[in-house]
C-alpha cells in the first residue's frame, strides 16, 4: 500500500490517465477544473485519486526540470492550461 499523498507509480498514471487519454476527455475534466475549481467534490476525487487518497500539501515539486508550484491545484491548473496532462509530481 502507497502512503497517502504520495504520487502514483509510473504504471498507476498509465492506468489513472488510460481514460483521459483522449482528448475529448481530457479537456473535459480541464473543463470542470476551470469551471468549479480545485474544491469541486469530482477534481478533489480525481486529485485524491492521483495521490494515493490525499491531496499534497505545500510546495510541489515536478518531473519538469526547476519547476515548482505552491500546491496541487496550481500545478493542475498548469496542466491543463499548458496541455501538458501527464506531466507528474
């Protein structure tokens, strides 16, 4: 079992985004990011989901060479406005 908060192994992000993968979907749940935020029932699960049940806290470190940002929903937010879906903490 993965400690809560901690980001998915590289084969749990191939099965959590399997789905999103298309971009229809995708943009869908952008869509919803940016329509209801990062506190909507459906982002916070989906987030929770992609970090192992919690929602890190504080600054976020990424894959993306000297890239941080000050929490999950703005490196989410990031994602999605730079289309850059699969970009992992």
């Amino acid at each position: 079992a993965q400690q809560l908060g901690t980001p998915l192994s590289d084969k749990e992000y191939q099965q959590f985004f399997m789905y999103l993968r298309i971009a229809r979907r995708a943009n869908t749940v952008c869509i919803l990011r940016e329509l209801y935020g990062c506190m909507n029932p459906l982002v916070r699960r989906l987030d929770e989901y992609e970090n192992h049940g919690a929602i890190p806290e504080g600054p976020i470190c990424t894959e993306l060479p000297g890239t941080f940002f000050p929490d999950f929903c703005t490196f989410s937010i990031y994602r999605c406005t730079k289309k850059r879906l699969f970009v992992k903490v």
